[in-house]
C-alpha cells in the first residue's frame, strides 16, 4: 500500500463565495443609506444687514433681549409679541434680526425665531459675525 500524502494546499472557494454574497449585499443596501449631511452657509457669503433692524438677542439663558435705538432691555414672551407688533404696525416693512448667544441653546433661538414668525414677520434673519 502507499503511504498517503498531505497537501499543503487551501481551499478558497467558499472564501470566494462568502466574499461574492457579502458584495452583493452591500451594493443593493448601500443606494438605501441616506446620509446625515447638512449644508450649512458659510459665514463669508452673508447678505448685507438691513437698514435700521429690530435687533433680538438670545442669552445664554435663553431669554430674548431687545436692543433698538433706546437701548436694550431683556423682555418676556408676551413683552417681546408687544413690541414687535408695535415695530409692525409703524413699519410693516421693518426686518428684525436674531441673534444667538454662543452659550444660547439651539432650542431657545428656535423658539424666539418661531414666536417672531409667529407674528408674521416677512424679513426675519439670523445675525453672524463676519470673518
């Protein structure tokens, strides 16, 4: 009888294989995936600020100040609802710009632009620092 001789040799057919069905399942899943990506303005492309605009702050805190030509002044919901609508009945045209505090809540901006809207604003913008 002869003696039996080993081989040395791997299979790699079923790594092929497993290789094969693992590609095919990335690419009809891969087109399904939707990014999280956000377009985002850059700074240096912001428009001219209008002429004379009612200037809305969000502290850190997240309360609304006002600063206009008297000065500035923290003020409430119901306060800043009054103001504005005052500002709207003596020009309807006039533009009101927001601006967040760095420490400020995305909430809170959120909410102060959304009671500004609320009050049926047409020139409302958010404020940014110039590089």
């Amino acid at each position: 009888m002869r003696p039996r001789r080993l081989k040395n040799e791997i299979n790699v057919v079923p790594y092929i294989d497993v290789m094969l069905v693992l590609l095919v399942i990335f690419m009809v899943t891969a087109p399904m995936m939707q990014t999280g990506s956000v377009d985002l303005p850059s700074v240096e492309k912001t428009s001219v600020v209008p002429k004379d605009p009612v200037r809305v702050e969000v502290r850190a805190d997240g309360a609304p100040r006002i600063t206009d030509t008297n000065g500035s002044r923290v003020v409430d919901k119901a306060e800043l609802a009054a103001y504005l609508k005052a500002e709207k009945a003596r020009n309807p045209e006039i533009a009101i710009l927001v601006a967040g505090d760095k420490a400020a809540t995305y909430e809170s901006v959120v909410n102060v632009l959304n009671d500004i809207r609320a009050l049926e604003f047409d020139r409302v913008g958010l404020e940014v620092e110039h590089k």
